[in-house]
C-alpha cells in the first residue's frame, strides 16, 4: 500500500473559461486549434509530478521546506483546507465509486501535504444522498466539492454548492451543467470533435460526412465540426430508439455513391459519434452496404476511447481524439500495484481533481485556494489525461492527441499538445 507523503508541490496553473451554455447544446467559442504542440517553456505546465524520480525529489524539498519555512523558492501555507470527494460508495455504481475513491487516494499521496484534506462523502449512488452528502460536507467546512459524477447528481448538489459558495469540480460530461462555480471535468466531445475533423482535412479526409442519432450529443457534435471550419458533406440523423438501422444506412449509401465502379461517394471520411455495441453493429451495416475502411475513413469521438473496439477489423484504420494512453499507463500499472486490480476509466479523472485541488490548497498562502482568479490562470494544469484547463462556461479545455483503432489497441498516431497556446474563451 501506498505511504503518505507530505511535501511541498509548486507549480503554476491555468484555466481560463468562457462561454455559455444554453438549452442542451454548447454555444461557446471553440478553442481554435486544440491540436497545435507547443514547446515553449513558459506556457507549459508542471509535469514533473507524474514521474517516480521527480515525486521523490519533491518528497525531499517538502522535507528541507518543513525545517526551514522561509526556504527560498518554495511556498509554505499553514491554513487548513479541506475539500469534499462525493461518490457513490454504496449502491448500484459503488464499484466506480470506490475506483475513483482509490485512484484520488494516490493523489492524495502523490501530492498531498499536511495543511490539506480529503473527505469522502457518500451519495449513496442517488440525487438525494448526493444532496445529502454535499451539505454534510458544506456544514462540516468544506472549501471544495470535487464530484459527483452523474449528471443527476451534479443537478442536485448544485443548489448546495451556490447556497455556500463552494465551487465544485464535477466529473459528468453533462456540459450543460457548468458554469458559475460548477466546473465540468468530464470528457467533453468539442474539443474531440474539433481535433480529429482537424487532422483528417489534413490528411485526406477533406469531404466529411455524419451518420448519427438524433441527440444532444450529436447536435453538439455536428455544430462544433461547423465551428471548427469543416462543413459536412452530407449529414443524415436517425431515433436513437432505431434498433435495427438497415434501411436508413441502404438509403444514406444508395444517396450518397458517385460510382459503382470504382465505389465511391460524395465523402471521404465519416463521422459516428457512437460508441460500444451501437458502433460495431453500425460498421457491419455500413460494410454491407458498401461503405468500409477500406474506401472511406471512419471518424469518432471519445466514446470510441474503449478497447472492445480494437477486436472489431471492421474499425481498424479509424480515427479519434482522446488522452494520450501513455502517462494513463503508469497511473494503471501503481493503481494495480497498490490495489490489486485494474481502475475503472474515469479514475483518472478523480486523480487529477485531487491533485489540482492538493497543490492549490498547498500554494494558496492565507488566501482562498480555489477562487476563481486561481483556477483562472492560463497555463493549465497537467494531468494523468494530459492537459487540461478551465473556460469561464466552466467547461474542461483538454490537449488531445489522435489515436487510430488497430489490432490490440488504438495508437498515437498524432502527439497532445504539451502546451496551450493563447488564452482560450
């Protein structure tokens, strides 16, 4: 098991948000090239922290920062903060909770320092008991709600959160959510969207068209390809209640084909924003229907981030924007020594929240840790998932790398961004 560390962890972060959300959909700026890399050392975050040698090193500076305070270069607050980890422990997704309860245990050890404090609360897998345990939290003096994870949940500690003012970092994906002091950590499908369309126009897949339900999801979907300079070719929508998708994916090929011989269509590359079981029987659908890897380029978001996909060939060669697997390697492999088992995906996520929320309690003097000038800074805050930082509509901005679907597992086949470039809106 995992030993406390208390040390010492200075770093600068950055966030800046903007926009809006309104009626279920996302009306803000996009962030314009989420894919460009960045080298330059001022704009960087802090990555040091993820590697086993550099913990160390800062494990020894926190030990020499406890016997000479006024050490220069280092930053000392005595103030006690304690912020609240709200997960359903018991009850139907008591198994995620309990992974992400874990995986925010290590970054707590990672990173954590003896003037912060972690409470986990829980919500009993309901909107009440997240109700509940956010008021627990808020009268027991808590600075920060980090979860729930539920869009349900998040709704019902909302009201919580702006009666005490504690900002909350939320772990749904339910965009519609953030703002004023909610911040939505979830994995957000703007910036995917925009940066794998990006990369395809790039690289041949100039003609772009979507086959995708009719849900919110896609509606977000199909507006930020807008937004990120790529018009659709063609685009044609079904219920997402359709089981059997035959006859609309029959009339979207039989619509959509130039030629016979050689086949081909009016796109190049095509965009389905499903993920799972929903995708691998829409490929075998589309295959029958003449529409393959092999003449057309398939395009995904994150929910294609599932390794079920990379035993389907009717996949293989396809294209999406996700974390970059590689720092998420070694998170797996100490979450596995210390736990005796594989966590849950959004583990990470309850990892990072922790860990951003232990450095800013850990350099925040006598001041507020979490105002909102602090979580404001630009240069953002690097992560298990790679980078990340926040926009005033308190959405998630997250440097992406692009992965293509192979045999035994997606591949970097275009590198995150190392940094952020301008101020993000």
């Amino acid at each position: 098991m995992f030993k406390p560390v208390q040390f010492l962890f200075a770093v600068a972060f950055a966030l800046t948000l903007s926009g809006c959300v309104s009626n279920g959909t996302y009306s803000g700026n996009m962030p314009g090239n989420t894919g460009v890399v960045s080298n330059d050392p001022n704009a960087m975050p802090n990555l040091g922290w993820q590697t086993a040698g550099d913990r160390r090193d800062l494990a020894q500076q926190s030990a020499a920062a406890s016997h000479d305070p006024n050490r220069p270069g280092l930053v000392v607050s005595a103030k006690k903060v304690k912020v609240a980890l709200l997960l359903p422990l018991s009850g139907k997704n008591a198994d995620l909770g309990q992974s992400m309860l874990k995986a925010a245990q290590m970054a707590l050890f990672d990173v954590g320092s003896a003037n912060f404090e972690m409470v986990p609360k829980d919500t009993k897998s309901t909107p009440a008991g997240a109700s509940l345990a956010a008021q627990e939290a808020a009268n027991s003096g808590a600075s920060m709600f980090l979860g729930p994870i539920f869009a349900e949940d998040v709704r019902a500690v909302k009201p919580v959160s702006a009666a005490n003012n504690i900002p909350m970092m939320a772990f749904t994906t339910d965009w519609t959510l953030g703002g004023g002091d909610t911040y939505i950590m979830g994995f957000l499908p703007f910036a995917q969207v925009a940066r794998v369309a990006q990369y395809a126009r790039a690289h041949g897949g100039d003609r772009v068209a979507v086959f995708a339900p009719t849900t919110p999801y896609c509606d977000a979907v199909i507006g930020t390809l807008n937004r990120a300079g790529v018009s659709a070719v063609k685009i044609q929508r079904y219920s997402p209640q359709q089981a059997d998708l035959t006859s609309a994916v029959a009339s979207f090929a039989a619509s959509s084909k130039v030629s016979a011989a050689p086949l081909s269509y009016t796109f190049n590359a095509l965009m389905m924003p499903v993920g799972g079981e929903s995708m691998r029987s829409l490929a075998s659908v589309l295959s029958a229907n003449g529409i393959n890897n092999r003449n057309t380029r398939f395009l995904g978001t994150g929910l294609w981030d599932d390794t079920a996909l990379s035993g389907d060939p009717s996949v293989y060669g396809g294209w999406f924007a996700a974390p970059d697997p590689a720092s998420r390697r070694d998170f797996e492999r100490r979450y596995s020594e210390n736990y005796g088992g594989a966590p849950l995906r959004l583990s990470s996520l309850a990892y990072d929240a922790t860990a951003l929320a232990a450095v800013l309690a850990r350099t925040a003097g006598n001041g507020n840790a979490y105002s909102r000038d602090r979580l404001m800074n630009q240069r953002g805050f690097a992560g298990i998932d790679g980078i990340f930082r926040f926009r005033g509509d308190g959405l998630s901005e997250r440097g992406l790398a692009v992965l293509e679907i192979r045999s035994g597992g997606a591949r970097v086949i275009d590198p995150a961004p190392t940094a952020f470039l301008g101020s993000g809106s």
